[in-house]
C-alpha cells in the first residue's frame, strides 16, 4: 500500500508566509491523466489491465498526490486534484 503524507500543518503555513496572492487550479479528471501499469488483474486465462489510474482505487489518491508533489513541489501545492500556487506578486504568480 502506498502512503502520502504530504505536508504538515506547520509546512504549509511556512511556504505561504509572505505570499500575498493565490491561484487555484482544479485537475479535471487528473487521475485519468497517470498511465498505471500497476493496475493490472487476471481473470480466468484473460489478463486485464487499465491504462488510467482509476477512481476508487484505494491507493489513487496517495499514488496522485505523490506524482504531483513531486513534480512541482517548489512552486504548486496539491492537495488531491487541486493545486495552490502562492506568489508574493502578481508579477510571480504569472512566471509560475
């Protein structure tokens, strides 16, 4: 099973001291936007396996919220499929 933490209370509030503007983006159907070949299942003599990770699958958030942490984690917060980007000026908000 996979485990997210993400970032602690103390975390978050420490990246957004000082920021003054806030843009929020929300992922429309982000999980299908992950291939997973870790989906895969056999059913009798048939293999099966989805191309997207799926909703409902009980480690999609963790294995989402990993992706987009690590991708971005110096400029975007995430938090399941939306993204916070704190900027001290619009003229920083806009460079992200």
């Amino acid at each position: 099973m996979t485990n997210w933490t993400g970032l602690t209370e103390r975390a978050t509030l420490h990246r957004l001291d000082g920021k003054s503007y806030f843009t929020s983006l929300d992922l429309k159907s982000g999980y299908y936007q992950m291939p997973r070949d870790k989906t895969a299942f056999l059913f009798p003599d048939v293999h099966y396996q989805f191309t997207r990770l799926p909703f409902g699958i009980i480690n999609g958030p963790a294995v989402f919220q990993r992706m987009l942490g690590s991708l971005w984690f110096t400029i975007v917060m995430a938090f399941m499929d939306d993204l916070l980007i704190p900027s001290a000026s619009i003229e920083e908000g806009l460079q992200c």
